[in-house]
C-alpha cells in the first residue's frame, strides 16, 4: 500500500475537518461552487467522482465481466440485499425512532418527512463510491462493476413503486435526469474511458498497464479525500445550526449501514464467497445513491424540508462508516478468504 492509502483514515479525518472549518469560513465559496449543478448532480463533485473512478475503470478486465455469469451467487446477494431487504429495514427503524424513541423531541409532521428521507435513501443503492471501497479492499474490478451496473438498471425501474409503497405517495415524481445523468457520469462514461486507455496501453508493452495503474492510483484518493471536503463544506452551517438533529437521523442510519452490512456478510459466508466479490457485494447495499436520494427530496418536500435534511445527514455518515467497514473487511480477510470458488 503507498502512503495514501496506508494512511486513508488520516487524510478523511483532515478532509472532514477541512470541510467543515472553510465551510464555516468562506460559506460563499462552498455555495457558489454548490449552484454548479445541472439536474440536482453537482457538476464539480462529479468532477472529483470521476477521477476517483476512471483509474479503476481502467482495471476493469472484460473477459472476466463476460464470466460473471458463471458466479452468480454474489450478483444475487447483491440484489436481495439491496432490493428486498435494504429498503424495509430504513423504513422499519425510522418509524421505530421518530415515532417512538424521539417522539417526544419531534412534532409529528417533522418526523413523517425524517423517516421519509430516510426511506428514500433506502431505496438508492450506490453508484459511484461503491468502485472506491471496492478497490479499498480489493475487491474484483469486472465484478464490482456487474454487480453496480445490474443495480443501476433495477433501479430504473423499481425505485419509485418501492418509493412509492413505503411512502405511501399514489404517484412518486423521479427526477429521470438526475438518475440518467448520475449513471452517464458515474459509470458509463469513466468505463468508455478506461476501456479505451486499457486498450491504448495494453498495446504498449504488458508491464505498460501496471506502470500506468500504480501512477494514476494515488489520484483516487486526492479526488475521494477533496470529494469529502466539498461535501461537508456544503453542510457545515447544517452541522453547526442543528447538531441535535443530525445526531438523532444519524443514529438510525448508522445503525441500518451496520445492519445490512453483516446481514450481506452472513450471507456472503453462507454462500461461501471469495473475499474479492463478498467485500464488494457487502459494501453496495451498504452505501447510497445520496444524489438520487436528495433530488427526490427536494422534489417531493422541499429544499427546507426534514426529507431533505435527512437525506443530507446521510451523506455525512456515510463516508466515516464505510471506511470502518472497509477496515474491517480488509481485517477480516485472512479469515474470511478460504474459498477459491467464485460466487
């Protein structure tokens, strides 16, 4: 591992704190750059996103994508985690805390909106991230990027009636711009990029490829710590003004990330998966689709809403779990790695 990487958790703390000082201190900066956006998709956080993807992308092995067929048993732990389980449990323990555990510190309307922010994060599966903390535990390229790809094309088509369902709304509005316009950045066209460079490189010489790699390695991590950054310097003046309720929607949040995860790691050791596709499978439904679920928000609520500020609080939690979830993967694999059978 080089020093970025040997040291993740360090440059994320200082990311964290960095964000939210110059957010607190140049808020006008961190606003001007948050209109930067086409579709409620930050243009410059896509940017940043991009980079952290293209070089992983180039990884990508396409005769191993065209075997995924082969191993389907992580591709199917994947789906029912994210689309038969994933969504209940968000929409159980939001009504489980804002009904009842904080009840008597929220009016009940305001509760309504957090649980339904809570719900649409539960119903977006993670795009992009999800090819970070794959590479964070060496997960497999070509199958991460099956598993996020199949994902992307349920989600066309299963978010808004499961939305729908759980929200009680008659007719859910989703914003088919942001959604296209996220899976066009994220994932289709970093892939175009990288098959081309793979392919240009490749041609080289067959140690070109892993010059290239380990050089442009490091840029992920730039690109995922400056992410962090911009993200909590958009939420700084949230995080300072209303502390209490961060805290009360990050704690069913955090504890449905854990939940999942080691559901999908049960379900990853009953299926006997080899590390480098149980990590990935696990970390997928782990994480979410926040710019999906924000849109949606904002759409259905309110800029102002609970809706939106819980699916806001998501994005803050995310990143310090799921690098303790990445710790401990990356802990856990000379225990867990036993099979050389793919799923």
């Amino acid at each position: 591992m080089g020093l970025f990487e040997r040291y993740l958790s360090l440059w994320i703390a200082l990311g964290i704190a960095a964000g939210v000082g110059l957010g607190l201190w140049f808020p006008g900066a961190f606003e001007a750059i948050a209109a930067i956006e086409y579709a409620h998709v930050n243009l410059v956080v896509a940017v940043l996103v991009w980079a952290m993807i293209y070089p992983m992308m180039v990884q990508v092995d396409w005769a191993a994508v065209r075997d995924v067929g082969k191993r389907p048993r992580g591709l199917a732990l994947t789906l029912v985690v994210n689309w038969l389980i994933k969504p209940f449990t968000m929409a159980a323990l939001g009504v489980l805390f804002f009904k009842y555990a904080f009840a008597p510190w929220v009016d009940p309307q305001t509760a309504n909106e957090y649980i339904a922010g809570m719900i649409l994060l539960g119903v977006a599966p993670c795009t992009a991230m999800v090819f970070v903390w794959s590479q964070l535990v060496k997960g497999d390229a070509s199958y991460t990027l099956v598993q996020v790809s199949v994902n992307d094309l349920i989600m066309v088509v299963a978010f808004a009636p499961i939305a729908a369902f759980l929200l009680g709304v008659s007719s859910i509005v989703v914003p088919w711009q942001t959604l296209i316009l996220s899976t066009v950045l994220y994932v289709v066209l970093p892939l175009v990029a990288g098959m081309v460079t793979r392919h240009v490189v490749q041609r080289q010489s067959p140690r070109a490829l892993a010059h290239w790699v380990a050089a442009f390695k490091p840029w992920s991590v730039v690109g995922l710590v400056a992410t962090v950054v911009l993200l909590f310097g958009f939420q700084a003046q949230t995080m300072v003004q209303q502390p209490a309720v961060i805290l009360m929607v990050a704690v069913p949040l955090v504890l449905q990330s854990y939940g999942i995860f080691f559901i999908a790691w049960w379900g990853a050791k009953w299926l006997r998966l080899p590390h480098n596709i149980a990590g990935p499978a696990c970390l997928i439904g782990t994480s979410n689709f926040f710019e999906l679920a924000v849109a949606v928000a904002i759409s259905l609520f309110g800029l102002n809403s609970g809706a939106a500020l819980a699916t806001v609080v998501g994005v803050l939690v995310e990143v310090p779990v799921m690098l303790s979830l990445v710790a401990l993967i990356n802990a856990w694999r000379p225990r867990v790695a036993q099979s050389d059978e793919a799923g």
